[in-house]
C-alpha cells in the first residue's frame, strides 16, 4: 500500500477504538486482523483498501517534524499517539483512509497528516500490505512522501523477502529524501532506490544510472553500448552542507558492558549533547534511556539487537550481538554541520579516547551531505578519510609503529589522522597502508 495516512491523537487509541472507527468507515466494508493481530485491515469487494498499524505512544520530541514536517508538532500535546494507515492509491482507498483517520481525530483530538497521492500505476495486492509491485525475484515497495524513514513496515518487508533471496526496491518520486538509516540499508546488495522522474523513467537515487523493468529482478541498470550518464540534475554540485561519519567496532566482557554508552561518548564531545530518542524503527519514538536499552538488550540476548537513535544534529545505528561470554558493539554515528568548515576536528582524538577502553577500531570520514542528515537522491560525491583510532587492546601494538606511521597517543588509544593537505587518493591510500601493518 503506498497511500500513508498518519493520525496524531491525544488519546490512547485502543482496540475498540480503532475497530468502531475501520467499521464506521462503511456499511459494506469489512474489518479482518493480519500477522496475529498485530495489523488491522479494512477491505471491500475488490480486495484490501487499506491497513492500520495500532498506535505507538510518542516520548520524545521531534520525530514529527524530523520525519512529517514542522507543521503538525506544535499543536499537539507532550505525549500523543502516532497511528500509521496504507491504503490502496486509488479514490477509494484515498478516501476511506481519511474517513478512519478523520475519525480517529474527531474523537481523541489530534492531526492528521497525509503523504502524496502515491499513484505510480503499477500498484497490485500482494500478500505483504507494504509492497506495491513485484517482479519473480524483487518486490517493489513504493512512497510519496518528503521523508522516507526505515519504518517497522518498511523492516517486516524487507525481513520477509531477505530470507527468500528476493531482491528489495525503493520506489520514490525525486523530491523523496531518505534517513540515514534507511539509505544506508540501500546501499547494500540486494537492495536499490529506484526515483521516478517527471517524465516517468527510472533512475538509481544512489548511483544515478538509468533503469529499466525486468519481470523476473525487477528495476535493474539500462544496457547501453557506451557510456551511460546519470540521469540529468543528479550530479549538481550545488553547495551542499557536511557530514562528520564515524563508525566503530567495541568488544566488551559480557558482565561489564553498558549498551549506548559509545553512543552517549562520542556525542558528548562532538556535539556537546545526549541522543534524545531511540527505537528499533522509525519513527523513533522513545527517550534515551541507557536502563531502557540495557534491558532491551538483555531481553533479547543472545540474539543481536539493532536499534536507531537521534539527537540535535546527529543520528545513527547501534548494533549489538553476543559472542561467547563477549559482547560487540557496533556504532554508526552521521553528524550534519552548516557550512564546510564547520568540522570539529580538534575534538576528534577526545572522542576516540572516550572509546579506549574497549574499542578495537574507530573510522572518521568526512562528506558532503545536509545537515539534517537526510538524503536527496544526488551525488554528494565520495567521502574523505579523517583519520582512525585503535583501543587500549591494540594500543601497545600500534604505539611501537607510531613513530613511523605518526600516531598520537590520546589517552589508552592511539590515533592515526590523514594528512590535511593530501588528496582523498593519497590519504585513503597512506591509511589503508597503516591499518595493513597494524
């Protein structure tokens, strides 16, 4: 379903709520539950119009306007409910989507947000209410919306169709950004960002390359004698704002380990402030809470957990998984800057000395990218290497190099930077060089 409906009410919208508003949405409708309960639709003679996901309480502020916009998020109360609707991208799923939300609003207060009309032409039922299209191996998961979050629909797709080798497509239109999270889940093998233009082709919202329909892998790259160019207005180099990218791999006693805390280090002294929220999805509607999380991890060991977090200016992903009697934490953190000089570079070596004690290796990059930490679907070009640390386990071993490789004791860790001057080629280079002998 591709036609999304939020309805941000002030009360707990329960069961019944949510039933009586589907059933007086029409006299000739009928309601049905999906995946145990856990989803409601609504369907009429031609099939599903539509799907409901019960409401989620919001905890913590700003995921509104992050993820809908600034409109809707000031008049609304400090703990509200956010209710999400797909409907079929047709007058009548458009319509009924808003006569339940409607009502859902009328009768606990609150606002209701709608995406774009989402009519791509190629919509069919499928046995997931998130896929929009699918080919013999590739479904087709299609959005309208300014802001394109890795949602818990958006999640159960791609986990349903992942362990079938299937492949996963994201279709937008062009003015469609996505989050951190979500783009960098579309980077990877089996995945792909297909933009619509206004002429209706295709294009890779990553690469760029023109695409075509293949029934059996679905949007895959156009064959071309030549050289093929992206597609036009994707190169421009227009002034762009600049990400900060740090990615770190800690190992930890499985009796002396603090979940997030990385998280919290690293943000302390690179923007000066805690994350705010928490989720395993987006919208991510619960405040930090280092308790919460330890639990949550703790609940779900030993299987991996996986959970995305925002603050003032920065988000990312933390990773968690169990190794006998040790615990490895994983943490992407993209922090956004107005302008490209902006970078605080001088507090790097303090945040790789936070990690010290039980990082194995911390990776800084440098980019063009917005602020907001969102992505159009445009070459921001390639990232530049900041420079890495090593922990307190491989200090020792890296100190005895330092002379040669310059590195730079900063607390129990030693870090490595890249030679401002050098090109992008040289320093990737000059670090690759020094990771191999380390």
């Amino acid at each position: 379903m591709s036609y999304d409906v939020v309805a941000l009410v002030a009360e707990n919208p329960d069961l019944r709520t949510l039933t009586r508003a589907l059933e007086d949405a029409g006299a000739d409708l009928r309601v049905g539950a999906l995946a145990g309960g856990g989803l409601l639709q609504l369907r009429d003679s031609h099939g599903v119009l539509l799907t409901l996901e019960p409401g989620q309480a919001v905890e913590a502020p700003g995921e509104v306007e992050r993820l809908l916009g600034p409109d809707l998020g000031p008049g609304l109360p400090g703990r509200f409910w956010w209710v999400e609707l797909r409907a079929r991208p047709d007058d009548a799923g458009r319509e009924v989507a808003h006569r339940v939300a409607d009502r859902l609003a009328l009768r606990l207060g609150g606002a209701v947000w709608t995406s774009g009309p989402a009519d791509f032409g190629v919509w069919e039922e499928t046995p997931h209410p998130t896929v929009e299209h699918s080919a013999s191996r590739a479904v087709v998961v299609a959005q309208d919306r300014e802001v394109v979050p890795y949602s818990s629909w958006i999640a159960d797709a791609l986990t349903v169709h992942a362990s079938r080798g299937d492949g996963f497509q994201l279709l937008t239109p062009t003015h469609t950004r996505l989050t951190y999270s979500l783009r960098t889940l579309m980077t990877l093998p089996l995945a792909r960002w297909v933009v619509r233009d206004e002429a209706g082709g295709h294009y890779d919202g990553i690469s760029g390359l023109p695409l075509r329909w293949d029934p059996e892998h679905g949007h895959v790259p156009v064959r071309r004698v030549g050289d093929i160019a992206p597609a036009e207005g994707f190169l421009d180099d227009s002034p762009t704002d600049r990400q900060l990218v740090l990615e770190a791999t800690l190992r930890f006693p499985e009796s002396d380990f603090t979940p997030g805390r990385s998280v919290e280090l690293m943000a302390e002294r690179l923007r000066g402030s805690l994350p705010v929220a928490w989720g395993q999805y987006e919208p991510a509607l619960t405040p930090w809470d280092g308790e919460r999380l330890v639990r949550l991890v703790r609940h779900r060991a030993p299987r991996t957990t996986l959970v995305r977090f925002r603050g003032n200016g920065f988000c990312g992903d933390l990773r968690v998984s169990h190794d006998s009697g040790t615990v490895r934490e994983e943490v992407s953190l993209v922090l956004g800057y107005e302008g490209a000089d902006a970078f605080p570079y001088d507090h790097v070596p303090s945040a790789a000395a936070s990690l010290a004690e039980g990082l194995e290796v911390l990776h800084v990059r440098r980019m063009r990218g917005r602020a907001d930490c969102t992505y159009a679907p445009r070459w921001y070009g390639l990232a530049e290497p900041v420079g890495f640390a090593v922990g307190s386990g491989r200090a020792e071993a890296a100190e005895e190099l330092s002379g040669r490789l310059k590195g730079a004791r900063v607390g129990d860790a030693v870090w490595f930077a890249a030679p401002k001057d050098a090109t992008r080629e040289q320093a990737l280079r000059l670090m690759a060089a020094r990771i191999r002998r380390l």
